[in-house]
C-alpha cells in the first residue's frame, strides 16, 4: 500500500470507514496526489465530488494528473458558492465527507461556516485547526459551532510528528451516525 498516495494522516480512511454516500467536498485541495485527502477516495474507489484551491499556480499540477476526473475550482472558499457548484456537478446537498484545510485556522473556520451556511450536510468532516501554532484555538469554536450545526467529535487530538505531536485536527461525524467519540491513537489503532 505504499505506493497509493494517502492523505497526511489518514483523512481518506476516516471518510471511507465513516460514510456511505461516496460523496466529498474538499476545500484546500492543494495537490493533486501527494497528502490529498481525496485522490484515493476519487481514484481508488470511485467517489464524486469537488475541490476547491485558491492558488491558480497549482492548476497546470491537477492537469498533469488526468485520473483526477472530478471538478476542481479554483476560487476563494469563504465566498465559494457551493450550491450551484453541486448542482452543476449533479450532487446532492448531502455529501458525505467534508475536508476543509486552508490557511490560516481563521480562513479553515470561515469556510466551514460558508459551506454550511448554505444548508449543505455531511456525514463526517475532517477541520484542520492548526491549535499547534494558531493564536486563537478554533479547536473548540469550531467543536461548538458544529455541535450546534448537529454534529458530534468522532475522532480528538489527531495529530502529525515534528519533533513533538502537533495536534491540528479534529474530526466529526453527523449526530445520526453511531460513532462513539476517540482519539486519535485509539482511531489509528483499530482501524488501520
């Protein structure tokens, strides 16, 4: 399995293990394979959706990578309207894995509350907070922003290695989805 690209720390097995509607928005799409939270799920399995990117420099990499079929935009994400981006790639509102992941944690929590704002659903979502080197700590205003939205912490403290865990994650579920709240040692642990 090494030489399947994955995401950073597994955000494409979160989603696959998770959801079952085989549906992805990503906001921050950066590359086309390397640290992709949605080539495997796109390429490997099948999955539609649509990313977004802000940085047009990256465009001629996505052209280089023909099996990455699904639409990408890049656009702004804070002012992105996503329902008719849906509509026009004949999706429904609700998707089933949102990863959001932009610079900085303050542009990461803006997005999210646009996506959602426009009354678009999900069965789970993967927030990059950066609590590690952001001054304000979106972890929890995030957590409580979602848990008024109708979702639930899946997966807490998910973490990447520099010298120290760099804790810049946290990962959630819709509240209808049985998913007992873990961290990310435990997550690893037992499913991977």
């Amino acid at each position: 399995m090494t030489d399947i690209p994955l995401a950073q720390v597994h955000q494409d097995e979160f989603a696959l293990k998770t959801s079952k509607n085989n549906t992805y928005i990503e906001i921050g799409a950066a590359y086309p394979v390397k640290y992709s939270n949605t080539y495997k799920l796109e390429v490997m399995e099948g999955w539609k959706g649509i990313s977004l990117e802000i940085n047009q420099d990256r465009e001629q990499q996505w052209l280089d990578h023909p099996e990455r079929k699904n639409k990408i935009y890049f656009e702004n994400a804070l002012t992105f309207d996503y329902l008719s981006a849906l509509k026009e790639n004949r999706l429904d509102t609700h998707i089933g894995y949102l990863s959001c992941d932009i610079e900085p944690a303050e542009n990461t929590f803006a997005a999210l509350k646009a996506v959602i704002e426009q009354g678009i659903t999900f069965d789970c979502i993967t927030f990059e907070h950066d609590r590690y080197q952001s001054e304000v700590n979106y972890d929890p205003i995030a957590t409580e922003y979602l848990k008024s939205k109708g979702y639930k912490v899946a997966v807490k403290d998910v973490y990447r290695w520099r010298k120290r865990p760099c804790y810049f994650e946290t990962w959630y579920v819709h509240e209808s989805i049985d998913f007992k709240e873990t961290t990310f040692d435990a997550w690893r642990e037992n499913n991977l």
